[in-house]
C-alpha cells in the first residue's frame, strides 16, 4: 500500500547548529494510526511539522500522496492544508480568546472559501459527534472545559476532511476521566474518514492500545520502528526497553543514568551510548545504521532481540 | 501511627469574577510522621491550593481560610505572618512543579545551595558551606558537584534542576516537606530516577512529604498513603496499596478505571460529566452528578469522611 506520506532520509538543522532531524525515513501507512514516541528534544515536534510543510527539510525527500511536498506547496498552500491537518498540542492555547466559538468554527471554511452553509452542515454534524452542545457556540474559549476546547479544535481540524491529520500530545494536560472519551470520538471519526493519523505522544499505554505502527525517536533519529503489539511486548532498542519500562506496573523498571546530551553536539558512535546500559566499545565509535530485528527495525549493534549475530563479533 | 500534621476542616474560598469560589470545602488529613502521603486528584481538586494553604502562600483573592493545620501542637493557619515566615523553608519546605522558574536565574546554584545552609546554620564558614552543598548535590546524584555549583540554572537540564531543587529542600531539613507535582514536567526516563531519589528521601528527613500528582499510578507507587481530593474535599484516605486495590469511594473506583490497561482493547475508559463548578454549592455528594451509582438520598445530603475500616476513610454511605 502506498503510504499517505513517507520521509525518505530527512534531516533538518536550524541556523543555531542544532540537528533537529538526522537521516529520517519514515511511512504513514493510508487509513492507519501511527504513534511516535520519544522524550523533549528527540524531534517529535520538528518531524511533524516537517509533514505539515511547516518546515523545510535542509535534506532528503518529503512526500505527500506520492508527490513531493515542496511541489504540492508551490501549487498551492491552501489546497494542501485541506489535505494535511494538525491537531495542536495546547488545543486551548490554539484557539483565539477574542473568537466565540461559532466564529472559530466557522473559520476553517472561510479561510479555505468553502460553501458557507454546507461546511456549516458538516460542522454541526461534527460538533454532535464529538458531544459539543449548541449551547457553547456564543461562548469564549475560556469559558469551556480543557476537553470541550480540545473537541472544539478537533472540529476545526476535521470539517475540512483532510486526508491526514497530526496529533501533538492530543492528552497532555487533560484529566485521566476525560482523556478516554476524546481518544474514543477521534478515533472513531479516524475510522469513519478514513483519516491517516499521526500520534505523538509521551503517554506509553495510549499509544500502546490506539496504533497500530510505533516509531521510537531519540536525539533527532529513528531508534526503532515496527507493529506496536511486537515493538510493546519485545523491544529491540536498549532505549525503548527502558522507555516501556518506566510505564505504570511494568516489571523492572530500567533507571537510565544521566541527562539527554545536547543535540548541538551529539555523542560519537551511537547516540544512546552515553545511557545505554548495555553499552560497548563499538558502542562510541561506531554509529550503528537502522537494521532488521525479528519483525521491527533498529537502530542498535546489540539488538535485544533477533539475530544474535553481532553479539558474537564483540 | 501518630499524626505529624492533622488538617481538620480547613475552608478556602476565593473572589472571582462569577462569583465565590469554594476551593476547598472541608479538607480533614492526617499527615503520619515518618509517612510520604500522596495526594491526588484532577484539576481542580484543590491539591495545589491545600499546599500553597499550608505555607500561608495565598494571592489576595481568598476570603476565607478557617480549620486548622496543627503541626507540632501548633496551628498553622493561627500563626503570626512573622512566625510563618520562620517556619517556611526551615520546618516546612516546598518543591515547585516547574523547577526552571523556582530557582532565580541571577544567582548561580552554589549560592541557591549556600543560602539555605545560612539560613538554617548561620555563621557556616565558607569552607563548611561549599562541602556541604557538594555533598548535598552528591546526595542527588549530580555529578561532578564542584563544577555544578558554579553553574547558573538555565547551564541545567529540567532533571538537574529538580535535583538541585531537592538538595535545597534536603539542606533545609524540613519536618514537613510539600512537593507539588516535581515530576509533572519532566520526561519519564527521568522521572523515574527523581521518583526514586524520593523513595531515598525519607530515610533522610526526619518528618513526613506530602507528595501532589494527578497520577494515580505513580502515587500508588512511591507513598505509603493516599488521600484522594474531589472538588475540594477528600473523598477516600488509606494506606496506598488498600486504596488502590480495593478502592472504597466510587470517584476512586472510576478514576482507576481509567487507567489503560496492556492488552485491553474497545472503548476507552473515562468518566462521563465535568469537574464540580467551584462557584456552585451542591447539596449533596460533592461527585453525585457524574458517580455510577448515584441514588436520591446522595444529591440530598452530604457526605462527609467517616471511617469503613482500620486506617481507612470513604466519603460515601455506600462505601464498606
């Protein structure tokens, strides 16, 4: 199947010298629920607004649909915004407090200069599914719930029936109580649009029981990457290992020492080397390329699982 | 067990523009010496104002405060403004959520470490006070203290800066120690080795920590009790594994629902409603509107903390 949108080898490095993204390959399979985990600093943010051709990537190829980005963005900014939607990770921050809320529905259709009434019927369509009351269109966005702002801005994000939409943190900062039943309306909205959708998210167990695909990031790289049953129950990356074991009641929690190095200078050799507890000589001078392991792909000498192989070699 | 701190129907109401609001509506808590008690709630609950109670650190906009704190035999909420300013940061320390803005850009991390020392030792020697910062920052895994102590907070990462709030808070020596969600805004790999810095602590501190989160699992995890806040009033307290695996009040059975299971699948679990309007005053069960099991005589009266077995407490007439 060809993936709604694919990264081939991106890498992006800003002005101040920092390598955001290095080498990032990387498909969003059409119709699926990808989720990419990774800790601040590791390129969540960036590699997702390089999908929203929010950044231009210093190298590699981005694609959209097949075509590359760049191109579809020359033809035309606003016939690519239909297609590609993100869900902002401070949803209530997103929406403007001088706006009611009728006025920030309606926005996207006047932006994109859509029949008035028609993105209205979708609209309202929308906002009965995601359980928004008309009562709350004359309101402030300060003056409705953390959950109902972020309902209001999955409305906004989906009225223009994109093909792909990005999740940044669509939980972070809402109350456990309230989380489940947003995740439930978008996904169930995913499944009916067909949407492709991108979560990213520091929340382990979400993205372990809503995707279907997991990427790992670490200091602007993929680590590993496979299906999210395979990738949760058998990790292949030391970090991953230790990432899912920091999880509510998972068994033996692996305690990394150390800070996150600076992504200005990252460390020799692999860039896990300096908090890896499994690391070697090899380790800090030999960057390790992405690789198979049993059914995931890695970026480790020293796999945790599959071909034992380069065990023997050290 | 004998109480180091026993809050008893401490009220905290604030001027807003919609009206009064009641933050917190009766708030009754042991704290145990020797204990790290966890509170947890949502947003809302009350769990930061009830600290930011305890240290008297209130903006202008509270009308009232009434109940009491008592601490060592005496009340906190009754003590002069001079003498609660001796007790903070001596008796009584804080760690802030957010440590980047908790420690003041303009001074560096030794005089951050230096100025507790002083305040609680006074007429340290120079010599004296640098050791005893290092060691202190030894104490929180940092390493290499000597040079760290020069270093200014932003030269820090988020994790480094928690530690170092930690070593101040550990150089104070506090009876009681308040730490407001010090994970919150960390990454999970190293929350997990700040949580277990905490786990040393109590060996420490003499007194007991108040530990805030709004994470019921990490709660379950590190403290020995739990104190569950809704809307402004603690609805269930236990020991932590009791509560957790035997909830007793249906607002604590439905907030460990919701927790996502491995290998669960369907829906996802979450509770139906809203967090109570802090203006309103219901005359019921302050979590009547949104529980499962709600029955007339719950909207009708409330329901205050009474015991349903040793060392536990429910807000519930149904709890057992």
């Amino acid at each position: 199947m060809t993936p709604a949108a694919e990264l081939r080898g991106v890498g992006v490095t800003f002005p101040s010298g920092v390598g955001a993204l290095s080498n990032v390959s990387l498909g969003l399979p059409a119709g699926a629920v990808t989720g990419l985990v990774g800790e601040s600093g590791s390129g969540k943010t960036t590699l997702c607004r390089v999908l929203m051709g929010l950044q231009a990537a210093s190298s590699g190829t981005v694609l959209f649909g097949g075509e590359p980005l760049p191109a579809l963005l020359a033809r035309g900014r606003l016939a690519f915004r239909r297609q590609a939607q993100m869900l902002l990770q401070d949803a209530a921050g997103s929406l403007s407090p001088r706006m009611t809320l009728r006025r920030l529905l309606a926005e996207p259709a006047a932006i994109h200069g859509l029949p008035r009434k028609e993105a209205w019927a979708r609209t309202e369509g929308l906002m009965r599914r995601l359980g928004l009351s008309p009562d709350l269109l004359d309101k402030y966005p300060h003056q409705v719930s953390g959950g109902q702002a972020r309902r209001v801005a999955v409305a906004r994000a989906l009225v223009l029936r994109p093909a792909l939409l990005v999740a940044d943190e669509p939980t972070a900062g809402l109350d456990v109580s309230v989380q489940g039943e947003l995740l439930n309306l978008l996904l169930d909205l995913q499944a009916e649009l067909g949407l492709t959708l991108l979560v990213c998210s520091h929340n382990l167990p979400v993205i372990r029981r809503i995707t279907t695909e997991t990427v790992v990031m670490y200091l602007g790289e993929v680590v590993e990457h496979g299906p999210t049953a395979a990738l949760f129950t058998s990790p292949a990356h030391p970090y991953t290992a230790a990432l899912l074991s920091t999880r509510p009641g998972a068994p033996g929690r692996i305690t990394l020492h150390g800070e996150v190095p600076s992504p200005v200078h990252p460390p020799a050799g692999c860039r896990f080397h300096t908090r890896c507890p499994q690391a070697q000589t090899r380790c800090t001078t030999e960057h390790p390329e992405l690789r198979q392991a049993a059914g995931q792909t890695v970026r480790c000498h020293y796999p945790l699982v599959g071909d034992p192989a380069p065990q023997e070699m050290a | 067990m004998t109480a180091l701190l026993r809050i008893t129907g401490l009220h905290l109401d604030a001027r807003t523009p919609r009206g009064t609001a009641h933050i917190l509506r009766g708030i009754d808590l042991d704290v145990g010496q020797g204990r790290i008690v966890g509170v947890v709630g949502e947003s809302g609950s009350g769990k930061s104002t009830l600290a930011l109670a305890l240290l008297r650190l209130l903006p202008g906009n509270v009308t009232r405060l009434d109940g009491q704190a008592v601490m060592d035999g005496t009340d906190l909420l009754a003590l002069p403004d001079a003498a609660m300013g001796a007790w903070r940061g001596s008796r009584i320390a804080m760690i802030f959520q957010d440590p980047a803005t908790a420690l003041n850009p303009l001074f560096t991390i030794g005089t951050h470490l230096r100025d507790v020392l002083r305040r609680r030792q006074p007429g340290l020697s120079r010599a004296a006070l640098r050791t005893q910062a290092e060691a202190a920052l030894r104490r929180v895994e940092i390493a290499d203290p000597a040079a760290r102590l020069r270093a200014y907070p932003h030269e820090l990462s988020g994790g480094m800066r928690q530690r170092v709030m930690i070593a101040m808070a550990l150089l104070a020596q506090p009876t009681l120690l308040l730490a407001d969600e010090p994970t919150t805004a960390l990454d999970a790999t190293v929350e997990a080795g700040i949580i277990g810095l905490f786990r040393g602590l109590r060996a420490d501190l003499g007194g007991a920590i108040l530990f805030i989160s709004h994470d019921l699992a990490l709660v379950a995890d590190l403290c020995d009790d739990i104190a569950v806040l809704y809307g402004g009033l603690v609805v269930e307290t236990g020991p932590a594994p009791a509560v957790t695996t035997d909830p007793a009040h249906p607002y604590t059975a439905a907030l460990l629902a919701c927790a996502i299971e491995d290998g669960g699948s369907g829906r996802l679990p979450s509770i139906p409603g809203d967090v109570p309007d802090p203006v309103t005053e219901p005359p019921g069960c302050i979590f009547a509107p949104r529980c499962p099991l709600v029955e007339a005589r719950c909207r009708a009266e409330p329901q205050p903390l009474r015991p349903v077995s040793p060392g536990r407490a429910a807000a519930c007439w149904k709890a057992a």
